[in-house]
C-alpha cells in the first residue's frame, strides 16, 4: 500500500515531536526529509534536534531542496526555549490597504 504526501503527513503530524523523531529514525533519508519539512516550523526543528546523530542529520539536510535544507539548518542553529529558538521562518508582509478580512485568508493559503 502507498499513501500520498498528504495522506502520510496527515497523521505524522499528530505525533508527539519525540515519536515522529523515532520514526524518522527508521526512514530512509529521503523520505525522512520530506517527512520533516512537512511539519510546523518548530516541531521539525524539534525533531531535527532529536535525531541520533549529525551523520544522520547531515543525509537527510543532503536530500532536502535547498531553501527547505536553509530553513532547518538557520532554525536548529538556536537553543531550543530560547527567543531564536521560538521564532518562525516564515515572514508575512501586507500592504497598507489590505483589510482584517483579507489577512486571514492569505495566512490560511500558507
């Protein structure tokens, strides 16, 4: 049996960060990194941060897209609890005349 991406990360995404780790762990590292990056920016770093080793860190870094690879390595880079740590790596500009209304819709498209 296959599951699409979405159908995969649908209930990885339920899982405490610690047990995802575990899975991940046992996933090749092809697939491991696809199975990060589909997560909330803090629990995949979360995650990364659990891996067993840097051996291990730095093969699934290797199969990730670029951008996707920057994102976690900048993020990992911060202590986890601190400010650096918490924040987001998704930055969200909306012009002047947008209005409230407007703001969540383009949120929710991200």
């Amino acid at each position: 049996m296959s599951f699409s991406p979405a159908g995969r990360d649908a209930p990885i995404a339920l899982l405490s960060p610690e047990l995802t780790s575990q899975l991940i762990d046992e996933a090749p590292p092809e697939l491991a990194g696809e199975m990060i990056v589909s997560q909330e920016t803090a629990k995949a770093v979360e995650i990364f941060d659990d891996l067993d080793s840097d051996a291990q860190a730095d093969a699934i870094l290797a199969g990730l897209v670029p951008k996707d690879a920057a994102r976690v390595r900048r993020l990992a880079e911060y202590d986890a609890g601190t400010a650096g740590g918490l924040m987001l790596a998704n930055a969200f500009q909306f012009r002047p005349n947008q209005t409230v209304g407007v703001v969540p819709l383009r949120l929710k498209r991200v």
